[in-house]
C-alpha cells in the first residue's frame, strides 16, 4: 500500500509532530494551526452522543450535553434493517455536528461471542455478516453528514473481565470467518474515518501493537486509509503502537510519550517517516470532517419519533399464545412493575447518554388506550429497599381483579456495563417470584423485558401468555412499547443473537472469561447458533426467531449461478395476514464435506421487506464468493470447495423452510506433490495416482502392486498419512527417482496440463 507524503509534516519541528499523535485532553487532539491541522473532538456515542459539558467529571459518565439516546445496538440488531439504521446514523451524524463533535466513537461491531460480556448492549450480533451489514449502514449514515465514525474494538475485545490486557487466543480462521468479517465490510464498504483498536491482547500482542493486525490485515489487504486511534488508555508503548500502525494515542496523558517517540527518531530506533505518515493520516481525517462550516439544528422532537419508530422495529415478539396480544381497546390491563415508570433504556459506562425526554410505558399505554382501564402497581423495588412481599402482594390482588397482566422487568443498570462480565443470566429473584405470582391468578399475563444481555426465561416462561423482549429500547422505548403492546405496530424484529436453555450450553462457557491472562477460543467457528445447530443442541429460542400479528408465506424459492461460485437468491414474499407488517428474509448456506469442520447452516444474506395485506413482493439477494467460502489456513487466503451446497430459506436459524441444491466446481485444492506428502496425497491426486500405481506394478511384486493398485484398505488406510519417502522404504525395490521427478513435476502442471 502507498506510503503516506505529508508535505505539511515539513512544516513542523518532530516534537511538534509527535506531539500531535496524542490527545490533548479526554476528548480532544492536539491542533497545529500553521500546517493547518485543527484540534479535533471525539466523543462516545454509539447510540447517542456523550458530549460532556467543560465543567464535568474526568470522565463526564453522568454530565453530558443532552442529546437524543437511540436504542442501542442490542435493540437496532433486532430490527434486522439496515434503511432505518442508516436513518439513525444520519441523526446522530446531525446531532454531533450541531455539538461540534468532530468524530464519534462507534459503532461497536464486536461479535457476542458469549451471553455474559457485559459490553453486549453495545455490539450487534453473535453472526458476523448481520453485524458487518448493520454497522456499515451506521457508519454511512454517521459520515453523511460530516462526521466521522470510528468502528471499535478492533479486534478480539469480546469481555470485559481482564479487558485492558487479557490475551484472546483465537486461530486464525476463525479470526478471519467470525470476528474479523464485521470490521472487514465497514472498511470496504462504508470507509470509516477511524478505526478503534481494542484494548486486548490478540494471540500475545497488545492490538494496539499488532502490526500484522493494524497494517498488514486492516491497512495492505482491506485498503484502510483513514486513522487508526487507540482506545482510551489503551497505549503502553507508543513507539512499538506507531510502528505497528496505531496512529492517535488517545486520551492526553500526564506520562510525557511524546519525549518516548521523539527520542525513538533520534535514536534511529523509529524512522521519521512513520511519524509523518501518521501526521498525514491526522491531517486527512481533519480535512474529511472539518471542511463543513454551514451551521446545524436539531429537531430533537423529530429524531424521538425516530427513536420510537426504529425501537417499535426492534421488539421480539417471542410469545404471543392465546392471540393475547396485541391488547384489546377496551380491557382492564394491570401494569405491573417498577421499569414501568422509570424505564431502563440503555446501558452504563462511556456509552451513557443525556436523554433529552424519556417516554413511560405506563403512560403511553394509558395514551393509547384512552377507552381501557390501566391500573398500575410497582411489583418489585430496584434498591431493594422496600418490602419485597408486600409489593408482590398489591400486585397479585391488582392482576386478580384486571383481564390482563403486563409485567415490565428486566435487569438494572448494576446489573450489566461496561468494565465488568455478568456471572450468570438469571433474572433477580424478587423478579421472577413476581411473574409466577402474578401469572397464577391473572387470566392472561405479558412480560416485557427491558435488558442489555441475553436473560434466562426459564423457571417461568412456560406459565405465561405473551413474552416481548424489548431489549433496551432508547428513550422512547416507553412508546415503541406501547405501539407493539396495542397493536399500532406488528412486531417484526427477530433474534439477533440465541436464547439458551442453560448458559451451560453456549459454546464458549468451558473458555470463559479465561485464567492466567489468557482467554482461549476453544469453540473456533462454532458461535452462537452455528454451535447449536451444528451440535444439535435444543435452545429456548434460535437466531433469526421472532413473530408478528399478521402471517407471511414463502413461495418460489429459486437459486440461479451467476458464476463459477456466485449465484442469486429469490423468493416471493405474501402477506397472507389482515395486518400490515415487516418480514425478514432469511437465508442460509449449507456447505458439502470439506477439508475443517463447518457450521450446518450460516447465515449468507437477508433483507427486510414491508407489505400490506395481500400484497406480495419478490425478493432477491446477491450470494457472493465468500458465501461458499472458507478461509484455508494452508493456502492463506479464501477457498470455495467444490461440492454440492445447499441454500435455505429459513424463518431462523433453526426452522428451514425450503431448500435448493448449487452444484460449485469449487477451487482447485491440489498442491503440487513432494516426498514429504503423503501416501493418501499421492495416491489420490486425480493425474499422478494411476501412474504411481503403475509404476509400483513394473517394480514390485504383484501381490505388493495389487494392495497398492487396487487401494487395498488395510495397506492403504494404515500407510495413507506416511510421507511418501517413508511408505516407498516398506517396499523391497524403490521406485527409480526419476519417475518420482516426473511424478512430482506432473502434479506441478496439474491442473493446467489437464486442460481445465
């Protein structure tokens, strides 16, 4: 890749421009004014932006500029539309530059490899191409308005347990197909201003040192041009952080790093021109954000309606038995439950916005049923303070008397955060003695879910009607809640990640959080749903699960090759109900046997369609190489095998609507033969087996040649992983080395001299 010229750079002294390549403060970079470089303001905000006010905390965590608090990441994966999250990108893009942020940190794009990360609220999916076509739509929106996004952690920061220097042990093919693929779209595809690097240590290496991470892998094979910043605090070394490609340490620091590199230059242990690349690179990214001086307003009111619609979109409807919701007009509904009231919207740590108004489910519930009877009793305390008993009591009698039960619960914000892991998915026990209070004497009973991370719904779930997981819902969750409760709008978010039984059964819970300073990814590929369907392990709910009040049929299901190992998808999609409503397309690729174990289906491609009653549409969705692909670690690049594959249509990850076979020639996998290959290698290579075969019948003895010739099971499977050189000594007359020579040359020409 081109080396980065700055002639700016000429214009300052190296300690000026070492000095640039660290922050000022918490949220700002250094300016130099007379080579035209600005200071630039960053600010946390994947679903909102975290400006503090100038007089705030160190951190400003609580003490920030109001500002519209979006679902976050958790809730907009469940909404499976990349249009509405570009809608989101685009307002919170307004919303920094009306602030004057320069660039906001997010998205999260980091996989969900387990239930208990306590970061999960923040990141999409345990499915890296769900995650990678989400967060580059939040990217594109972000930037379209002038403001750059910096996608993050990059890579590996899957816990928060020993996250500032745990090591994530990953191999490199399942760096490549699970937690790579997210970043590696954005960066293709949506050209994000920065890159964060994550605090972990990838395989040894801090990722904020990692070269062939940050330069090799994001930088010469992406094309990554823009500037690569440092989670905060996430720089030890700069020196070794600059020569591995991490160009803005970022926050300010009272430790003088800037003496670090500059002594580095002159010491030749640092060549000058990795310092001016990194400048130019800073410079870049200030010409890209800064260049929009027209000024910006805010409809704040405009972007709440937007977070109601977009966190309408994003509710599961996981149960609904009975057709007990959507609520009737005129019912006697008891709303129970403390996060009623006070609704637990988002997540705690740097992501913790200022909400500029935060709707109540209870109220808006009363707003639109205007001609229903809506009691309300608290059911639980979040403190603990209060007489447990006694509200679950109040709320029993309350839920004896109503037609319906609406317990809103979930977890509080102490709960689950930034900076630390769960320990377990249980719901807090006065909670789930509630619902199975409640759920006793009520005739039909509801449960809103208001949660960050993956909760356990057993001990429970079979006892009540309707179940809704509304995940957190931003601050106008309180109507998006409503709406779906009402009817006003039919639920169409699926599962963005798995519902286990036990958390026993997530394949990551042996390598969890890790011991020793290492975290060890012992399920390789095997992520989420890929695990359970793979090993047949039955979960509460699969990936891809959701429901709606209206119904949807899938017809026509065809796959058409386009190319040698690209192909298209269709299907027509009816909606057979009486309601509008949203549908996703799900589709799936099942791969033939091939040299590493694969996953029995991967989501390969979807899309969201909206259709009134009656109506139908068709869709079609493009399937290219790299959903057929896997990476081979011993060629070091992407491999199609050849093989019959199976797409699928799937409503989830788990229930296969209809199915069509694509034949694939596949790559040629054939290396060229040595001694040191083996017996099987030999014998099995389509050009050089039949005249090895030959060969050994002219040398030996038939009765040797026979087992060799006709692959006699015994000999062969016992002999089959012998280097050639070794399974040529068993025999009493070697086979002369020049037609080994010629063999081995053979395979060289193979496949070419085959004419194919």
């Amino acid at each position: 890749m081109a080396t980065h010229h700055d002639h700016g750079a000429a214009e300052l002294g190296l300690d000026e421009k070492t000095a640039l390549l660290s922050g000022r403060d918490m949220w700002s970079s250094k300016p130099a004014e007379r080579a035209g470089i600005p200071s630039l303001v960053l600010s946390d905000g994947p679903h909102g932006v975290r400006l503090q006010r100038a007089d705030a905390d160190h951190l400003g965590l609580h003490d920030s500029h109001p500002a519209t608090c979006f679902p976050p990441a958790v809730a907009l994966a469940s909404s499976w539309d990349p249009e509405l999250i570009g809608r989101v990108g685009e307002s919170l893009g307004r919303e920094a530059r009306a602030l004057g942020v320069d660039v906001l940190l997010g998205p999260g794009v980091n996989i969900k490899r387990t239930p208990l990360c306590g970061r999960n609220f923040e990141y999409f999916s345990e499915d890296p191409l769900l995650s990678g076509v989400l967060g580059a739509a939040h990217v594109v929106g972000v930037q379209s308005q002038g403001v750059g996004a910096s996608v993050k952690h990059f890579a590996a920061n899957n816990q928060e347990t020993e996250r500032m220097r745990v090591s994530a042990d990953v191999d490199e093919r399942t760096l490549r197909e699970i937690y790579f693929p997210a970043f590696e779209r954005i960066v293709t595809e949506a050209r994000p201003a920065t890159v964060m690097c994550a605090y972990n240590k990838l395989n040894g290496t801090y990722a904020s040192q990692n070269r062939w991470l940050l330069t090799q892998v994001l930088r010469e094979e992406w094309g990554f041009d823009g500037l690569v910043v440092s989670d905060w605090g996430a720089v030890g070394d700069r020196v070794a952080a600059l020569l591995a490609g991490t160009d803005l340490e970022m926050p300010g620091t009272h430790r003088d790093t800037d003496a670090e590199v500059t002594a580095a230059v002159r010491s030749g242990e640092l060549d000058e021109a990795v310092v001016d690349t990194a400048v130019a690179r800073l410079r870049g990214l200030a010409e890209r954000v800064c260049g929009q001086t027209d000024p910006v307003t805010v409809d704040f009111d405009a972007h709440h309606r937007l977070a109601r619609e977009v966190a309408a979109d994003s509710l599961v409807l996981l149960k609904n038995d009975r057709q007990t919701l959507p609520l009737a007009p005129t019912a006697r509904i008891a709303v129970i439950g403390e996060f009623a009231t006070a609704l637990r919207y988002q997540g705690g740590g740097s992501s913790h916005v200022n909400a500029t108004h935060v709707d109540s489910p209870l109220e808006e519930l009363r707003a639109a049923l205007p001609d229903a009877q809506v009691d309300f009793a608290q059911g639980y305390d979040t403190t603990g303070r209060a007489d447990a008993g006694r509200l679950r009591e109040e709320a029993v009698a309350l839920a004896g008397r109503d037609e319906t039960a609406v317990l809103v619960i979930g977890l509080r914000e102490a709960d689950e955060s930034e900076g630390f892991d769960r320990a377990h998915t249980q719901l807090p026990a006065d909670q789930v003695e509630l619902v199975r209070a409640v759920a006793q004497v009520a005739r039909r009973t509801v449960v809103v879910l208001l949660n960050g991370g993956v909760v356990s719904l057993e001990g429970w779930h079979d006892e009540v009607d309707a179940l809704v997981e509304a995940w957190l819902p931003g601050q106008a969750g309180g109507g998006a809640i409503a709406d779906v409760l009402t009817g006003r709008v039919s639920p169409s978010g699926r599962l963005a990640e798995t519902i286990p039984y036990r958390l026993n059964d997530n394949p990551s819970y042996l390598n969890f959080p890790g011991e020793q300073g290492h975290v060890r990814y012992g399920e390789g590929v095997m992520v989420g749903y890929r695990y359970y369907e793979t090993a047949d392990v039955a979960v509460r709910y699969p990936f891809g699960h959701g429901l709606s009040y209206t119904s949807f049929e899938q017809t026509d299901f065809r796959v058409t090759p386009i190319g040698p190992d690209t192909a298209t998808a269709s299907v027509r999609v009816t909606n057979t109900g009486d309601r509008f409503g949203k549908h996703v397309v799900q589709i799936y690729v099942a791969a033939p046997e091939r040299p590493v174990s694969s996953p029995v289906r991967e989501l390969r491609g979807f899309a969201k369609v909206a259709l009134a009653p009656g109506e139908s549409t068709t869709v079609e969705i493009a399937l290219d190489r790299r959903a057929f692909a896997y990476w081979d670690i011993t060629r070091d690049d992407w491999t199609v095998a050849a093989g019959q594959y199976q797409v699928q249509i799937a409503d989830n990850a788990h229930d296969v609507v209809a199915t069509a076979d694509l034949g694939l020639a596949g790559d040629n996998l054939l290396r060229p033969l040595t001694l040191d290959s083996t017996a099987g290698e030999w014998f099995g290579h389509p050009a050089v087996g039949p005249v090895l075969r030959e060969a050994m019948t002219s040398e030996h003895s038939q009765e040797q040649a026979d087992a060799a010739a006709e692959g006699d099971p015994d000999a062969l499977l016992i002999l089959s992983s012998m280097a050639l050189r070794q399974f040529l000594g068993f025999f009493p007359r070697p086979i002369p080395d020049e037609v080994l020579e010629r063999l081995m040359k053979m395979s060289e020409a193979y496949p070419e001299a085959a004419g194919t």
